[in-house]
C-alpha cells in the first residue's frame, strides 16, 4: 500500500489520540478516571458539546474559550492533538507498514503523556509506566516470534537491564526515582533497534537536559538544588535514536578518528 495512506490513517489516529492524551495528562495524576466523567468545563462544569471534542477543529471553533461561560481553553489542548498527529507521522515515516509501528507509536504516545505530566507535576506517574513495560513486550515480542530471529527481543532485555542499572546508579546523584523507573522501558525500545541507538539515546538525554539546567543556572533561573524534570530529556533523547540512532553513531564515530600523518 502507498506510504501516503499509511500517513494519513496515522495522522488522523493521532489527532484522536492526543485528544486522548490531554484526558490521561490532565486525569491521571490527580488518580481520575479516564472514562467518566465526560470532558467539561472546569468553571461552569457544563459538558463539552461532541461537535466541540474533534481534536484542534473544536478548540479552533469555539476560539479557544468555553461555549458556556466563556473560560479559556488552554492552546495546550489542540498543540498537543497536532503533536501527536505530526509525530505519529514521523514515527510512520520511520518504520512503514512493519509490524514495528504500532510499539512504536504507542512510546510516541506515552512520550508525549509524560513530557507533559513532567512538566506539569514533576512526576512520571506509575500508572503510565509500568503497564508500558507489558505494552512493550507484547508488541515486540510476536514480531520476534515471527521473524524466527530472537536477538533483537534479548538485545531488547539486556539494554533495558543495562540502563535500569545505569540510572539506579546515577540516582545516586540526585536523579528522581521515576526517571530510574522509566529508563528499562527507553532501554528496550532502543536497544530492539540496537545499541547504536541505546547509546545515542543516552547521550542525547544527558546533553538535553544538561545544556538547558546550565543555562538557567548562568541566568540566574535556577540553583544548583533545584528540581528540574529529566523525563522530557529522557524521552526526547530516545526519539532522537528512534530517528537517526546509527547516522549519528557513525557521523561520532567518524569524527574520533585521527588524520593521517
């Protein structure tokens, strides 16, 4: 099939998605269920017409205000419906019609929850991240078994054992205990595509959330005790592998050798 349809159901099941996912950012740290009760306003607590839920055409309809009192609807709503959308097509442009995708979107859209969640409450809620390690495996696992080939699933193990090791070490340090938590699920994803991309996606983390803690500390922002959330780093270090793990392994690797003399 044309990779064009494949772009298109995945942007449209991304826009739902985030539609999705502005619910499970806004719910699940507060323990709220996510099915009930339906979306409302805050304010007047009136429900949300069906025709104002279509993800960024609602909020663009309504002008970003409640239908009801008037509030104002944060633009996070229809910025995180497009982000899903326009990630979800990236992640499609990655992989292709594979049996890969769908593991892969589903991280996309567990990156997105939790960035946000991060930023918002500095906590990487349980409820998101343990039940991602099962996702994963269930996912990844048949293709394996399909494949006849098991290294990339041990490959996937080792690498997510690694890093929880590495992170636990680490936390030491300082580092948070959901960062810890959430490492062996970055570490299985990446170390499926192989280790080119679990060490990019390290490295990429440490220098994401390194260089923005350095600025804000010169500037006077932040002190050296300061809590600054690493999961965003974390995770946008991990979709950076998921993208270009190898091409920048080789680009580093090639940049280490020495000139001839």
């Amino acid at each position: 099939m044309p990779e064009t349809l494949l772009f298109g159901i995945v942007a449209l099941f991304g826009l739902a998605i985030g539609s999705f996912l502005n619910v499970v950012i806004h719910r699940v740290p507060e323990n709220e269920s996510l099915v009930a009760p339906g979306s409302r306003c805050p304010r007047c607590e009136k429900p949300i017409r069906a025709r104002h839920n279509v993800p960024v055409l609602g909020w663009l309809m309504l002008r970003g205000k409640c239908a009801d009192c008037g509030e104002p609807i944060s633009v996070r709503y229809p910025l995180v419906e497009a982000g899903t959308a326009a990630l979800f097509v990236a992640v499609a442009a990655r992989f292709g019609w594979s049996w890969e995708l769908p593991a892969y979107l589903y991280l996309a859209a567990v990156a997105i929850a939790l960035t946000m969640i991060d930023f918002d409450r500095m906590q990487l809620p349980s409820k998101i991240v343990i039940p991602s390690y099962g996702v994963a495996i269930a996912l990844l696992t048949p293709v394996s078994i399909a494949a006849g080939d098991p290294s990339a699933l041990i490959r996937a193990a080792i690498a997510a054992l690694a890093l929880y090791l590495f992170y636990a070490f680490v936390a030491i340090f300082g580092m948070g205990g959901g960062d810890v938590k959430l490492s062996p699920l970055l570490g299985f994803y990446l170390g499926w595509l192989g280790w080119d991309a679990v060490a990019v996606g390290v490295f990429a983390g440490f220098m994401i959330g390194g260089l923005p803690a350095i600025v804000l500390l010169i500037i006077g922002k932040a002190k050296r005790k300061s809590r600054i959330p690493f999961g965003p780093s974390m995770l946008a270090g991990a979709l950076l592998a998921v993208f270009a793990g190898t091409p920048l392994a080789t680009w580093y690797l090639d940049q280490l050798q020495l000139p001839p003399v």
